[in-house]
C-alpha cells in the first residue's frame, strides 16, 4: 500500500472508530486492536502476511496482488501456495445474515459457501489454514501474541487477566476483535457517488441513470431480483445482495488450477461443501456478492475466471442474447467455457430478460461504478 492510499485509508478510520467510542468506549477499544492486529504480519507463519494482504482496506478490501494468477487467488505465507477461491471483499460483510435456510432457500453467512456465520469466526479461518497465514496451531497464535507487550496489556484489560494462558481463549477474543474492527463504519461507509445521489448531493450522468433503470427494471435486466436486499430500490444502506445463493454457470478458473495444483476436473460444489448443506441440488451454488465497491475488487466470480466487470455483465447477458457474437467471451476470444458444475443452474432467473446492447451494458457498468466508496473513486480510473 502507498503512503497515499494508507493516509487515504486511515482518514476515514480514525473517524469510524471516534464515532464508535461516543457510543461504546469498550467496543472501541475492541475495535482498536482489532485494528491492529488486522495489518499484524507476525500472525503469520513467515511474518509476511495479515488480514490486510488478502483484504486490503486501500483497494476495497479485497487482494490487489497478482500473485501469478492474475488475481484470482490469494498467495499464502509460504510464497508458494494459492488458493482456489477469489478473496472476497471484506467491504459491507458485516450486513451478511446468519446462515440459515429461509422460505426453501438458504442464506446468509460468510464465505462463498456461508460455512461460519459471524465475522469473528471468518477471522478464526485464515491464521491456522495451510494455504493462507499457515500458523501451525492456536498455540503457536498465541506465542506470537505474547511477543507484543500492548497485546498483553489490552487483551488482560478487555477480556480477562487469564485470557492469554489459554489459546483457545486467546483466539477467541482475537477473532472478536477483528470482528469488532470490521464492524465499525470503516469497513461500511455508505458514501458513493449512489448513497450521495440519494441525499440530494450527486447527479447521477446520463449513462448512469439509465444503468439505474435497468438495474432496479423487472422488465429489462432483474438484476435487483439477486442484487437487492431493501424491499424498495432507492433504500439507505442498500447492500446489492439478497445473500441468497445460486448456480450461475461459473466455468471452470482453468488458468488457476494450473498454477494451483488443483485438477482441472474437480468441481467446487460451493454451498453443498458448507458442513450445514446436504441437499445434492444446492451443488454448484455461492452466494451473491455485495455490489459495493465491485468496479475495484476483480476479478470476478467465486474463482476469479473474469477480469473485467463487463465481461460479468456480458456473461449473464449470454443466456438471453442468440447472438453468435454474445456466445464469446471477450477476454478469451473464444466460447463461453461449459458451467464447472452444469447441474441446479438458476435459469429461471437467468433467462428473466430481453438481450442487452452494448449501450445498456455499458449503462449497467457505469451505474455499478457508483456504488464505489468515495475513498476508491481515484481506483476508477484505473479500472
């Protein structure tokens, strides 16, 4: 991170945490270490990694590093491991839902596959994960938080005086406080060029209101059936996610599991690997991103296959067009690559619309460009 983009990023952060402390001064002195030990390095095997690497608070939360995958997956601590997933944003993921299944439909969560419900146990995930910050156990954790003198001092003083003799205890009020971190406005400011044109403060250009239409439009795109969660387009804190889950037809990330390791036959079953699932029709299913910050955080999907957020668009836009054209991916020049899992696929949902043309696409693109947080708004220009 620049010095810039970390002066850019602590601004907005001092204030996050000022506003929190008028409200709860223990959950601010929470959130402070947990700020701490979300930029920690040394929680990681080789020192060299932390909460930030792989969600960066300077480029939407999400990893900015190439990691000789063009992005798709993070590099872990040992330099030599990726993964098989695309680093979600850490943006907005405090509105995510408990995990649950609602009305037939499942729900909420973290992760891709929903598998923790609370962000202090996402926190828990990476530290001890072999591919990521690759600690060898919670007690090897908690011999590095006792390395740190200020660790000792604010965890006796926020928890208990015993709550570093124990490291399952220890680890616990580590993820809590990095829940605490991630829970504050920092990570969720609601100020886009969208949230200001809600309040009067921003007019909206041509291309982009007519992205809006389309977007909030049952006629032309359904886009909001998926990427709404108010019950009203125009709704503060709108999250552009209902933290459903669907198939979509995701092909296979072949480029990465060359690099990875991973066969190119495997089939990541997404919401069927949650431990919760059982049910053979929820294989192939992830849940539906935030669209905040989504112009700045690619690439996309739940393995990082697209790099452009128009291919996205381009993409969906392939089940309703019968153009010969609309059946190549721009990025490869080729077809469309089959679904990696082709069964429970959501055509229903899919197949909601009439064909887009490219000034539509474009429309579309340019109003999900608007729900960038105005810290990243400079990142625009580089997308």
């Amino acid at each position: 991170m620049t010095r810039l983009n970390l002066l850019l990023c602590t601004i907005p952060l001092i204030t996050a945490i000022s506003q929190v402390q008028a409200a709860d001064p223990t959950q601010t002195a929470k959130a402070e270490l947990g700020r701490v030990l979300f930029f920690d390095v040394n929680l990681s095997a080789n020192r060299n990694q932390s909460c930030a690497t792989c969600h960066d608070p300077g480029n939407g939360f999400a990893d900015p590093r190439d990691n000789g995958v063009a992005g798709a997956a993070s590099l872990g601590s040992d330099n030599i491991s990726v993964g098989d997933r695309n680093a979600p944003t850490a943006s907005y993921a405090v509105f995510s839902p408990l995990f649950e299944l609602k009305n037939g439909k499942y729900q909420g969560g973290q992760f891709h596959d929903g598998r923790v419900n609370t962000l202090a146990e996402q926190a828990m995930g990476p530290p001890t994960n072999p591919v990521e910050m690759a600690m060898a156990d919670k007690t090897a954790i908690l011999q590095r938080l006792l390395e740190n003198t200020t660790y000792q001092k604010s965890f006796k003083a926020l928890y208990s005086p015993e709550v570093l003799k124990d490291a399952e205890q220890a680890y616990l009020a580590m993820a809590d406080s990095i829940e605490a971190f991630e829970s504050s406005e920092f990570f969720s400011p609601f100020d886009s060029k969208y949230d200001r044109y809600l309040k009067g403060e921003y007019e909206l250009t041509a291309r982009e209101e007519l992205g809006r239409t389309l977007f909030f439009s049952q006629q032309f795109t359904n886009c909001n059936q998926c990427h709404q969660l108010q019950t009203r387009p125009g709704a503060d804190q709108e999250t552009f996610t209902n933290y459903q889950y669907f198939n979509i037809g995701t092909p296979t990330n072949t480029a990465l599991r060359t690099v990875n390791g991973v066969s190119s036959d495997h089939q990541d079953l997404g919401l069927l690997d949650n431990p919760a699932v059982t049910d053979p029709a929820q294989a192939g299913k992830f849940k539906v991103p935030t669209l905040r910050n989504i112009a700045v955080t690619g690439p996309y999907m739940h393995n990082g296959v697209f790099q452009d957020l128009r291919t996205v668009v381009l993409f969906y836009n392939k089940y309703n067009s019968r153009s010969a054209k609309r059946q190549i991916n721009p990025e490869t020049a080729t077809q469309w690559q089959v679904p990696e899992v082709p069964e429970n696929i959501a055509l229903k949902e899919l197949e909601s619309g009439p064909a887009l043309d490219n000034k539509r696409i474009d429309a579309l693109v340019a109003f999900m460009k608007t729900l960038t947080d105005q810290r990243y708004e400079y990142l625009l220009e580089k997308n």
